[in-house]
C-alpha cells in the first residue's frame, strides 16, 4: 500500500505544512484574532495531509482514493481562497465551492478509474485549482483594497492562480506516460518546493495583516472616539502636528455644536442621542475633503480642521455640513428627528496660532447661537 519511494525529504513538506496549520490554528483562537487565520490553517493542515497521502502512497493505493485526495486538495483551496477573500472583504460562495470540488473530485475519479489519463488529471488540477482562487473574478477585481498589503494579497492570488494552471500545462508537456506525478522524484520535489514557497509567502502575508489589523485597532482606541469613529482629543492634537508650517499656506478651524442636543436626549432617550452623534459624524465625513480631519471634543461638540483652504471654500464646507443636516432628518422608529448646528469658523497660518483659531471659531459659534442658532458666524 506504500509506495517505496518515499523519504525522509519527501515528508518534509508536508510535515511543515500540517505543523504550520496546527500551530496557526492554535494561535487564531485567542480572542480577537481575525477569522481569516483559522481559514488559512485548516487549508495549510488539509494541504499537508493531501501532499502526504500523494508522497507516501503507491500507485495502486492511490487509485482506489484518488477522489478523496482530490477532495482534501481542492477543499484546502476552498479554505485558502476564503481566507483571501475574508481579509479583502469579499463575499465567498460556498456552493460554488463546493461545486467546483465536486467537479474536480469527480474528473479526477473518471480519468483515474474508468479511463487512465496523467494529462486529464493534471489540467483539471491545475484549472479547479485557479477557478476555486477565482469563484468571483469580477467582485475580486473590483473590490477596493484597505492597505498596500491587500493589494499585494490580490495580485499574488491571480499569480497563484496563474501558477497552478502553468504548473500543470508544464507537468503534462514533459510526463508521458501513465505513471503518478508523486513518483517522479525531480519534477515532485520541484512542485513540492513550488508550493511550499507559495504557501509560505501567503503564510508572511497573512500574518502581516494581523500584526497591521491589531495596530490599527491600537491606534483606533488610542486616537478615535468609539462612538463615532471622529478623531478624539489627542487624534486631534496628533493630526495639528503634521500641519503643513508654510506661511503662505491659510487653514481654517470649524467649531460645530448640535442645536438644542438636550432636550433630544430628554425627549428621546440617550440611545437616540447616540444614533444622532453618529448620523452627523456621517454628514461630516460626507462633506470635509480627504485631508480635512473632524474630532469629537465634547458631548455634542465637534472641531474640524482644513488645512491650506481659501475663505470662501470653507465657508462653502461649512454651509453644505449646515444645510445637509437641516434637509437629513434622523429616521428612527417612524419618527423624523429634525436637527439644526451652528457653526464658529475661523483661521490660522502657524500651527501654533491653532489655540487661538480654536478660541475664536468657539466665539463665532457662540455668536451663532445668539443670533438665533442654525447658521454660521465669523469671530
């Protein structure tokens, strides 16, 4: 039943492998981890187990599993490609998967079985292989990607893709006759170590990504307010540190405060207060330019910074956060919540001067709520 080949060496792989998975797996169970991890080690364990049944096997045993080999192999495929797509964001489909592998097991048994043919198994490896990397091409491609990390994750997955079917075209090109790759010692090694490389690139990558998820998460509780995901106090100050100091460069300061937030909150309970501290934190993310920052300082008080902006464009950002949260109605439970801000605005050159800026945009705020809130005033 076992092939006489079989080495030392050749069960290095996929001892590496399984060992990797298990470990991953093990890891992935803390709390907090992502979920793509655990995806990733049950595809490193069920890949080690499918590469260890092909090395150690004889041809004769192989035949009779071949469908279960396959099977082992393409769900690991499955796993790895859920993993990506986990991490990009992307909707999976686990009936295409399962599809896919039903389709490829069930290749893989009628020319192991019924009709004997290397070429016929080695292409429909190698074209299952990329359509389960694959399953959703379009939404892949078009799916926008968080860091230069997820963007390497996509490209390596199309080379990867693009490998198993070049791999497999090359394998058929130079076996000829009906034997079983496995015992091909040159050409087994060669592809063993192929996908050990790749699965160890995937394997850097994705434990990159953690390590970036968890900094960011560090840096989210450190710098952003929970509720709203806006900059807090010293996200604010971190973020007036990097203003550019040029001079000839204008910035101005925006001190925003919801009208007549109390008695919403007295009206409609602090949850509702909550939903409407979020829905304008929306408004301001809608209307502030890329380099713009907004930072919760108070309870319903809010700054926001525009770096190198002209007067006029950022009374033209102001009057579209005023007007757009007057025309936006908070719906909640059938109710339209109406909301009004008033607005202080003024600037500053120095990034030094930003306290000052500050106090004065706090005087034109304090000027529009007594003329009446809802409008914007200049101190």
């Amino acid at each position: 039943m076992l092939t006489s080949d079989f080495t030392f060496y050749s069960l290095l792989v996929p001892s590496i492998m399984s060992s990797l998975g298990i470990i991953m797996l093990c890891i992935s169970h803390y709390n907090d981890l992502p979920h793509y991890l655990s995806s990733y080690a049950y595809a490193l364990i069920l890949f080690g187990l499918a590469i260890l049944l092909n090395t150690i096997l004889s041809g004769s045993a192989l035949i009779e599993i071949s469908s279960l080999v396959a099977i082992l192999y393409f769900l690991s495929c499955a796993f790895h490609s859920k993993a990506i797509y986990e991490r990009l964001t992307v909707d999976y489909l686990w009936p295409t998967y399962i599809y896919l592998i039903s389709l490829g097991a069930f290749g893989i048994y009628y020319y192991t079985q019924v009709t004997a043919d290397q070429t016929a198994r080695l292409l429909i490896i190698g074209m299952t292989t990329a359509a389960i990397y694959l399953h959703r091409p379009i939404v892949f491609l078009r799916t926008p990607t968080r860091l230069r990390i997820d963007r390497y994750l996509k490209i390596f997955t199309f080379v990867t893709a693009v490998i198993a079917i070049g791999r497999a075209i090359v394998l058929t090109a130079l076996l000829n006759d009906e034997g079983f790759v496995a015992h091909y010692e040159p050409a087994w090694a060669f592809t063993q170590l192929l996908l050990l490389l790749i699965e160890l690139i995937f394997l850097g990558m994705f434990i990159s990504c953690a390590i970036l998820d968890l900094v960011l998460k560090l840096e989210q509780e450190r710098y952003r307010d929970p509720l709203t995901g806006l900059l807090n106090r010293r996200g604010l100050e971190a973020y007036i540190q990097k203003i550019n100091s040029d001079p000839d460069l204008q910035h101005a300061v925006l001190m925003a405060d919801l009208d007549h937030f109390k008695s919403v909150n007295d009206r409609y309970g602090h949850q509702v207060g909550d939903l409407v501290l979020q829905h304008i934190s929306q408004i301001f993310k809608a209307n502030i330019r890329k380099k713009d920052q907004v930072s919760r300082i108070g309870g319903e008080e809010f700054l926001i910074v525009l770096p190198n902006i002209q007067k006029d464009a950022a009374f033209k950002i102001a009057e579209r956060i005023r007007l757009q949260l007057e025309d936006t109605p908070l719906q909640h439970e059938q109710q339209h919540i109406d909301l009004t801000i008033s607005i202080g605005v003024s600037f500053f050159k120095d990034p030094a001067e930003i306290e000052e800026a500050i106090l004065a945009a706090d005087q034109g705020l304090y000027q529009a709520k007594q003329m009446g809130r809802n409008q914007i005033q200049s101190a």
